[in-house]
C-alpha cells in the first residue's frame, strides 16, 4: 500500500490530477463578471475602472495574442477575406477565451471581471461570419462541435454577465476614435457603392448590436449562462463613470447571490 501512496504523490499524477481538475471545473474561489458589448462599446475603458478596485481582478480580450500569433496576425487576415480567414481566427479567439476562462487567479481578489467569453466569440461574432454569408457551412459545423464540446466537457462558470448597452453610432464615432490599425480596412462611411462592402462598418456594427440584443436583452437566440445586468454605454466618459458607481455593489451583490 506504501507503493501505492507513493504513486499517488508523484508528480506526473499530481500534474495530471490538477489537469483533471481544471478541465473538470474544480470550483473557482472567484466569482466571473463577463463584460460584454460591441465593439468599441467602452468594456476595455469599463475594466480600467475597475482595475483600481482591490477586490477585482481584471482580465481584458487577449487582442494581442489575436493580432500576432508566430508572426501572424488572423485578426487582420480575417478583416480583410474573412471567407477564408473567419474559421483561424474563430479557432484561435475560441482557444484564447477558453484559456482566459480556465486562468487561475493571480491576486486574493474574490471577484474576477473578464472582457467578453467564450460564449460571445460563439454566439455573437461566429454567428455574424455564418449568418452574413461569410463562414462556409463545414466550418460553421466544425466550429460548433467544438464549442458544444468544451462547453459540455469543461466546467466554465460565470456568475453575472454585465452588457454595456450602446447603439451603433456610439460605437462606429469610438471606433474611429479608436482607430486600431486592423479595423482601418473597415470602411468606416456608410458608403453607396453597388456592390456589397466585404465590411460595411456602420452595417458590421449593426448586425453585431443586434446579435448582442437578441442574446442579451430579447433572450431568443441562444442560452444565457448567467444572468444579465444592462448598463446604458451611451453617455460621455464622466457620465460613464456615475454610471459604474452606482452599479458597483450591484454588481458585487449579484456575483454573491
Ligand atoms: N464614454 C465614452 N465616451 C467617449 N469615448 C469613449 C467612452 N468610453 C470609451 N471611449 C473611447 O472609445 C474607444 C473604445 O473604447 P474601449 O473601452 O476601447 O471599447 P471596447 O473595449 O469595448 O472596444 C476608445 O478610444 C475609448 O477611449
Ligand atoms: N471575428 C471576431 N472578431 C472579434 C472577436 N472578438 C473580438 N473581435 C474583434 C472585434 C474588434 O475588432 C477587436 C477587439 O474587440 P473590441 O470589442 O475589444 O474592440 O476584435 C471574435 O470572436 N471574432
């Protein structure tokens, strides 16, 4: 039997039972605040707020992972022929969300506030690709076998979803404040030409609002995996801020209910 504990503590077992146990979802001691909204909606300004809260980890979009890959960068690849390039960067946002979901906490905060997730990736921009005739259906399939599953066999829990709510003009002038070297191939003009933009921007940022408020506000499309709090996004910077005040307990709260 002595031979037997010794197998149990030895590291190759150890290393693969902690493996088990992050695929299998040991429960997290954090609660997951998933902020989600469209592009350009005012989440990375959201997180920076609250990144000066002790209590609140912060975890933005792995962006950078997306523009630069061993030397590649799907996200532009993507923009530009998104036929052919929507199912890498599909994979690789799908594979970085997961990962961002699965990261152990760095700090003793018990609130964890996450930029989107996994399952907007899936419900909101991998159905934008397939729903506007940009994803091939094998790819649309391979994706959501995939999805279905991770999210089947891998324990990802999330305790609230808080949806900065913002209309697509609000969206389309930050956007072009913003001004990110990929998003430049987005025409952002809503131009009159005859044939059809491969990224119109103000019609991208409309289908993407719509697919936001169908998930999130109309609940028809897909299923929540936790509940929703709506805060309205429109306002100016200052406004913004009294905005998230006073949906800071609230927020907390909801985490702990
Ligand atoms: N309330 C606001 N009013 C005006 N500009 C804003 C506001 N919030 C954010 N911005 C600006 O809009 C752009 C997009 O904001 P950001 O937080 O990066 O959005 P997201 O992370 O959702 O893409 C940035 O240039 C940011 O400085
Ligand atoms: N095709 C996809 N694009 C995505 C996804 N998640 C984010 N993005 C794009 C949208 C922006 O150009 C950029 C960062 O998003 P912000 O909302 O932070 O501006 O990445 C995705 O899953 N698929």
């Amino acid at each position: 039997s002595w031979l037997w504990k010794v197998r149990i503590c030895s590291d190759e077992t150890l290393n693969c039972f902690a493996f088990r146990l992050k695929i299998c979802g040991g429960h997290p001691d954090f609660r997951l605040v998933c902020i989600e909204g469209n592009i350009a909606s005012g989440k990375t300004t959201f997180l920076e707020y609250f990144s000066k809260t002790s209590n609140i980890e912060v975890l933005t979009e792995p962006v950078s992972k997306w523009r630069d890959v061993q030397g590649h960068n799907p996200l532009s690849l993507m923009y530009q022929d998104p036929e052919r390039w929507g199912m890498t960067l599909q994979t690789y946002v799908q594979l970085t969300m997961l990962d961002r979901h699965l990261t152990p906490m760095v700090s003793s905060a018990s609130v964890r506030m996450m930029e989107r997730s996994i399952f907007s990736a899936k419900y909101i921009f991998v159905e934008n690709l397939s729903r506007s005739g940009k994803m091939p259906a094998v790819d649309y399939a391979i994706l959501s076998e995939w999805f279905d599953w991770i999210t089947t066999n891998i324990s990802i829990p999330v305790d609230l979803i808080v949806y900065l709510q913002t209309s697509p003009q609000t969206c389309h002038d930050r956007l072009k404040q913003r001004c990110r070297e990929e998003e430049k191939v987005i025409p952002l003009v809503r131009r009159k030409v005859p044939r059809l933009d491969t990224f119109t921007a103000f019609k991208y940022l409309d289908s993407i609002h719509q697919l936001h408020e169908d998930w999130l506000i109309k609940q028809t499309s897909f299923p929540l995996p936790a509940p929703v709090l709506v805060i309205p996004a429109d306002h100016d910077r200052q406004e913004m801020q009294n905005q998230y005040e006073e949906n800071r307990d609230k927020i907390i709260a909801a985490c702990f209910t």
